[in-house]
C-alpha cells in the first residue's frame, strides 16, 4: 500500500496458463454397483429435438456435424452472463448409487447432479472427453436433475451420449415438462450448479452467528482510510487531531516486525526527524479516544508494503498475539487490520483446499486473529486489506496448482478470510497496483475504470469456484462486509478512478444501474459497506475529494 508497485500477476500468468493448459479432467470413482437401466431420455439427442431437456434461457440447441456418436448433439452457447446449463429430471430410487456420464467437447465444462457431485474439465482441446461421477440418493428420495453446462465467457460446448445408468430400471417414466420450464432454467442458472450453491449456503452458516462481529444497522456506509502515523511521504503528516469526521474506520499503517518470522510486531510513531509536525504520544491518544468517542473506530494496521510477516511457528504466532495486544491496549485501539503483502503468505505445494489449509503461516495467522478475537469480544473490528492477487486470482489458480508451477500466492488470502468470515468486520480487497483478473463472466477486466471494481466487487458478493472447481466453492460475504479498496489519487497507487467513475461502480453495485457490459450476479447490494482508500493523507492533499464524494452519494 505504501508505494505504487508493479504485481507480479502478468509475468506469471504465462507460466499459469500453460499449467491450466496441460491439466485433465477431474474424475470420481465410479459405483461397484451393477448398472442395468439407462434412466435418461434422449441422452443422445437422437431424436433431433431437445426435450425433454431444459436449457437456461435459449442457450440450448441440437446441431448436426459435431456428434460424438449418431447424427446429433447438445450444444450449449455459453455467454458472459449465462453459463447455459441444461438439465434433465429422472425418477429414482432411495439408498441407489448411479452413475451419471456424458462425452463432452469445449472448454470448461461442466457434469453433474443437483445437490451432489459433480466433475469438470477445463478444456478438451476441439476433441471429445469423457466425463464420469457417481452419486448414491437420500432415503427418500424419489428423483433425481442431472446437469451439464459450460462457464462464463467460454463460449460453446457440446455434450453428446448422457447416460445415467442404474440398478434395475425406471419403473415409471421420469417426470419431466413436455416443454422447457422457464422458472426451473432460471433457477438452474442462478449459480454454476445447484450443488455449488447449496454448499455454498451451507458453508456460509457453518459456524455459529453468535460470534460474529456485531453488524451495522441496515443501509449504513461506512469511509475506512489509512492514516500514515509511522513515516512520512510526499502526502505529508496529517495529525490524528486533524482527521476529518468524515472517516468512519482510520486504521493506523503500520505496525510491523522486528524481523518477517519473529511475530513480534511494532507500532513505531512518525519521528520528529521525518515530520516535524507531530503531536506527543499523549496528544495522539486523547486524539484517539475523541474519535472513539464520536463514534469512530480505530485499528492498528499490520503489514504494508515493507512489513512482511510470516507466522511460520506456534512461537511466532504467540509473540503476534502478545505483541498486538500490547499495542492495542496502550493506544485503546478498536481492533486489528490484517494488510499482509508480499510474500507475507503463501501455500505450501499439496495444500489445495481452502476450507482445511495445512501451510502454518496461514493456519497460525488465523488461529492468532481468533485468539484476539476471544480476548476483546465482540467489540474488537477485524479488517482485511488484501491484494487481488492474494484473493480474486483464486477463481482462476490456488497455489502452486495441482500440477506444480503456479504462484503459490495466487488465492493465499481466501482461507484466512473464510475461516474468520465471521469475525470480518469489513473485506476491503486493493482494487489498485493489479494486473489483469478474470472476472465471473469469463474475462479479464483491468484497472481504471467502473468495470474492474464491478467485476472484483461482484466476486465477493456472488462467491466464486476457487480454480474453476465449482465442488469447492468460496462463499459469497454479506454485502456489509465489504468494502471497495481504491487509491485517494494518482499519486497514491496505480489505478485511480475519478468520481464519476466511483458514482458509477457504486450505482451498479448497490442500484443495478450503468452497469455497462458487465452483470453482477449478485444483483443489486444497496447494503453494500463502503469504500476504503489509500490514503486519508493522500486525499486530503487532493483537497479531500475522495471522502467528499463518498458523503455526496451516500448522504
């Protein structure tokens, strides 16, 4: 944050691309079971027609000359909006194990069942591949809606031989619409696949509400900024006395460690030497505690550009809990911004699942924040400030990949955010200093206009599948937990937007107006938090037009 900088995403998007290049479709064991009914109609598409399948929208169509057996196959026209699912529901039998399986040519497609498995492959090169998964019904259930569909942006696939094989046979036929449903499409297109969303929801609410920060009061917005307490740049020092009220989070950068492994963290105030305007320590707390006593709220924030921490054992993380606390309570802080940067976190090769990582720099950050959560309570405001390296990336590439390779960066901050998502006070991702991120509609979105904060915004709201596996889905945060990062000028970091630009991404966002050429998923957030910035030095050597154009749309 502290200095405009170049990322490291293009130069390792070469090395990403031909890793996801060379990768194979994911397949799951199939059932011991003996297979002697097709319960599908019409899994070849020889009857020329699409029914009884039911495609989302008019994404689906049977064509000729792209079968992979017969004359004809589906083709589903995947769109930047639409990922063109198609679905067939069958009638099933409790405690049965089927297996579902179709041949399919395009790139990102997708196989499963609603509610259960489903497998995927990334890319089958113009040729068709086989995909197969197995799924056992529920005790009482009686039918069963298989689905294949494409992804964002991915343009055409085609599935062809959808088979659903079973013990014995249907004993009645499936129950299914002579016509495609529009109700049930839409549904289904609601999300890359019922399944991804239901686990989604369920990870959402896996812990216990009771924990949670306590939210703020519907349809309020809050303005977080950086406040430059411990050096001076060309923004120049700016007294806590003299922050204006229109700051509602002022997180104090930074503390940082002795050394990047000791988790022993420091908050060293600006010297004289380097501002000399300065007020005594004194003068800073009771500058402190009037904003508090206002309604403000303000946190130490660990990291930056130059504080590179890195927890890599139980005694470093026990040193960053005394450490932090200390200067919490010297200073009467509200609570704690995590801004780690560099290479500050990063996955271990074979820790692959977000929602159980493995890699000790990562499980001793969360386990450190919980431990401080426990100790202030609910009052204690956690906020993160991650890069989109760290988190949007992670919908293309996690780690260094199932292959090796890859950035072991890339999506190292989603554990964190999902293992504390309810302690979070506020996510509010660097939408500057980034290179090119794939957005939900399948295309790479760049800084300096309202799209990149739509597209990155829109990530956190709908979710996303972490690497492109819609079984290991990221959930979607509450829009009250989010923030959008933007730097005050064009001298605090590459990617300033004017305010119009801001006007725009927010009336997309919260109003489901000028949106352009990108469609949230989410739909409209009107209670969408707010908008952070870096820094509160740098806009108010801009004539504080960052925070004047927050309180003007948002009252």
């Amino acid at each position: 944050m502290r200095t405009s900088r170049k990322k490291r995403l293009l130069a390792a998007g070469t090395a990403w691309a031909v890793a996801a290049a060379g990768a194979v479709a994911i397949s799951f064991g199939l059932a011991g079971s003996a297979s002697a009914g097709e319960f599908l109609v019409n899994g070849g598409l020889e009857s020329g027609a699409l029914a009884p399948w039911s495609c989302s929208g008019a994404t689906g169509s049977v064509v000729t000359g792209h079968a992979h057996s017969g004359s004809y196959a589906l083709a589903g026209a995947a769109s930047a909006t639409d990922t063109a699912q198609c679905t067939q529901t069958v009638a099933v039998a409790p405690n049965t194990t089927y297996t579902l399986s179709a041949y399919v040519n395009g790139a990102y497609v997708y196989l499963g069942v609603n509610g259960g498995s489903s497998t995927w492959t990334p890319g089958t090169g113009g040729a068709y591949q086989k995909l197969s998964v197995s799924f056992t019904t529920t005790a009482t259930q009686t039918s069963a809606t298989v689905f294949t569909h494409g992804w964002y942006g991915q343009g055409t696939y085609y599935a062809d031989d959808i088979s659903l094989d079973g013990p014995g046979a249907p004993s009645s036929s499936p129950s299914v619409p002579s016509s495609p449903s529009p109700s049930a499409s839409a549904s289904a297109s609601a999300s890359a696949s019922a399944s991804a969303s239901a686990s989604a929801s369920a990870s959402a609410s896996a812990s216990p509400s009771g924990s949670a920060t306590s939210p703020p009061p519907a349809g309020s917005h809050a303005l977080v900024g950086y406040l430059h307490a411990s050096f001076a740049n060309g923004a120049g020092y700016l007294k806590m006395s003299d922050v204006p009220d229109s700051w509602d989070i002022i997180d104090l950068a930074f503390g940082e460690p002795d050394s990047i492994t000791s988790g022993n963290i420091h908050f060293n105030r600006c010297p004289v030497a380097q501002c000399p305007g300065v007020e005594s320590d004194a003068d800073f707390k009771a500058a402190i505690a009037a904003k508090q006593a206002k309604g403000k709220k303000v946190l130490l924030s660990i990291g930056g550009q130059n504080g590179e921490v890195q927890l890599t054992t139980t005694a470093a993380r026990d040193a960053f809990v005394s450490s932090v606390s200390s200067i919490i309570d010297k200073w009467g802080l509200d609570g704690l911004d995590i801004d780690f940067e560099g290479h500050s976190l990063s996955l271990n090769t074979g820790d692959n699942d977000f929602k159980n990582p493995t890699t000790p720099v990562i499980t001793n950050l969360i386990s450190a924040v919980k431990t401080l959560k426990a100790k202030y309570g609910a009052k204690f405001q956690l906020t993160m400030a991650p890069e989109t390296f760290f988190v949007q990336l992670g919908y293309q590439y996690y780690g260094s990949g199932p292959w090796g390779g890859q950035d072991p960066r890339a999506g190292a901050f989603l554990p964190v955010i999902y293992a504390l998502r309810d302690d979070l006070t506020l996510l509010h991702v660097q939408d500057y200093n980034s290179g090119s991120i794939m957005g939900l509609d399948g295309q790479y979105h760049n800084m300096g206009g309202a799209d990149f904060h739509i597209a990155m915004t829109d990530m956190l709201l709908a979710g996303f599948p972490v690497a492109g596996n819609t079984a290991n889905m990221f959930p979607p945060l509450k829009p009250s937990q989010i923030a959008i990062g933007m730097p005050a000028n064009t001298y605090a970091g590459n990617g300033y937007v004017a305010p119009a630009v801001v006007n725009q991404a927010l009336d997309c966002l919260t109003k489901g107006t000028g949106c352009g050429s990108y469609t949230p998923r989410a739909g409209k957030q009107p209670n969408l938090r707010g908008l952070m910035t870096w820094s509160i030095n740098w806009d108010n050597y801009n004539g504080n037009e960052f925070s004047k154009n927050f309180h003007n749309y948002f009252g």
